[in-house]
C-alpha cells in the first residue's frame, strides 16, 4: 500500500540535497536564467530587422517550454545518479520505500522545482522582454500539461539507461534529450526540416506543441481539436512505455545487485 509519507519523506530527501548543493542550485536558478537572457536578447535583435510580427514572441515562447523540457526530464534521471554517486542506492532500496512511491515522489519534486524555474523565467520574461507566454490563450495551460508528459516520459526512459549501463552512462541525463532539439520544431517550423526528418518529427509531442505555439503567437492561428487529441495521445503512449522502461531497468538492476555497487 503506498504510503504518503514515505513519499514525503523521499521528496524531503532531494529537497534537502538541493538546500545543500551550489550545484543543485545553479540547475534551478542559473542556467534558466541564462537561458531566458540569451534568447531574449536575440528576439530584441530580431525585432530591429522588423521581421514578421510575431516571430520573436515565439522564440522566446518556445525557449520557455523548451528550458521546461529540459530541466524537468534531467530531474527525474538526476534523482538516480544522486543518490548512485553518493552510494545510497543500498540504502534507499532497502527501507519500506516502494517503487511507486519514489515513481509518485519524482513526480512531485519535479512539479515543485518546475514551478520555482517557471516563475523565474516568466518574471524576467515580463519585466524585462515585456512578453507573457499567457497571451496565446487558455491553450497554454494545456501545453504545459503536455510537457510534463513528454518530460516524466523522456526522464524515465534516460533513468531506465542508467539502471542498465551505470554511472557511465550518465551523460544521458543532460544530453540525450538533446538528439531531438534539432527537429522538435522550437525555433523554425517543422517544413525546415528535410522530409524525412520531418516526418519522424511529427510523432513528438512537443513538435506539435511548438508548431501550435508559433502559429497562434505569428498567424493567430488557434490549434485544431485534432493537433490537441494528437499531442495528448502520443504522450500517455510515451509515458506508459517511459514507466514500462524505468520499472523494468529497476528490477534488472536489483536482480545484478547494481544497488551494492553502482558503477
């Protein structure tokens, strides 16, 4: 049965790991705001060369789902590697702690510390670009759920790697979401892409997240009922089969006592 606070007390855990750590700190507050900074400073070069309406709204729109993205799937794999760096791994795994509770626990911590990056970026956003990502609608709350999805989904899937390969496969936490930058649409349209790229583009979510966003941002285009079904869809699919790895590089990983020796 689970157990809240055990939940609680896995959350509590990473927070105070967080309270601890310049380097955990630097994940939520630094390279956000670098980020935000960056690209926003981009679209008010942009807006000089008096390009399209619009467009430089929707970079800097898309570079915030895009650090959302990011940040939230390296939490959940990040959660493994803290804890297989400082050789806690035995120690975790062998309290009453389940499975689903640190599943339920990652969530949660992946929600609150989304929220404080959220907040940071959209704040400089509006104090110092003068652009709210809230503009495109109500949609946005939709398209912010759906990132969560696509994240917790990538996130696991890299989590499930470093059960299986080990700490030497760590790379994967910060980096293999960065295969599917170049075609996930954040910047240029998905017709940017050659066909082929383009065509395993459309079964991202987020692909169609960022063409919705640009197209209402740019064309006032509202998204079609169809485009929402569809980023939807491909989101439980790719979080069932994120879970479905992550559970089963866990038992593999206990089956080989990977937890006594993580490597």
């Amino acid at each position: 049965m689970i157990e809240f606070h055990r939940i609680r007390a896995y959350m509590l855990r990473h927070l105070y790991e967080i309270r601890a750590s310049l380097d955990r700190k630097a994940d939520i507050f630094f390279f956000p705001v670098i980020d935000i900074l960056t690209f926003g400073f981009l679209t008010v070069y942009i807006n000089k060369l008096n390009v399209q309406a619009g467009v430089a709204g929707a970079i800097l729109g898309a570079i915030i789902l895009w650090t959302m993205i990011y940040n939230i799937q390296r939490d959940m794999s990040f959660s493994v590697l803290d804890d297989a760096w400082s050789r806690n791994l035995y120690n975790l795994y062998s309290t009453p702690l389940r499975l689903a509770e640190i599943i339920l626990g990652s969530l949660f911590i992946s929600v609150i510390k989304a929220c404080v990056i959220i907040a940071i970026i959209l704040a400089i956003a509006w104090g110092v670009f003068h652009f709210s990502i809230f503009q495109v609608g109500t949609v946005i709350f939709f398209y912010i759920f759906n990132i969560f999805l696509f994240s917790w989904a990538f996130g696991y899937f890299t989590a499930s790697l470093i059960f299986r390969f080990g700490t030497k496969a760590q790379a994967v936490a910060w980096s293999l979401i960065l295969i599917i930058y170049p075609i996930s649409g954040v910047f240029y349209p998905l017709s940017t892409l050659p066909p082929f790229l383009a065509r395993i583009a459309e079964f991202l979510p987020i692909s169609h997240i960022f063409e919705g966003l640009r197209a209402i941002i740019v064309f006032g285009r509202p998204s079609s009922p169809a485009d929402l079904v569809t980023i939807f869809l491909l989101n439980v699919v790719y979080l069932c089969v994120g879970l479905w790895l992550f559970v089963r590089g866990f038992r593999n990983a206990k089956a080989r006592g990977w937890f006594i020796h993580p490597t």
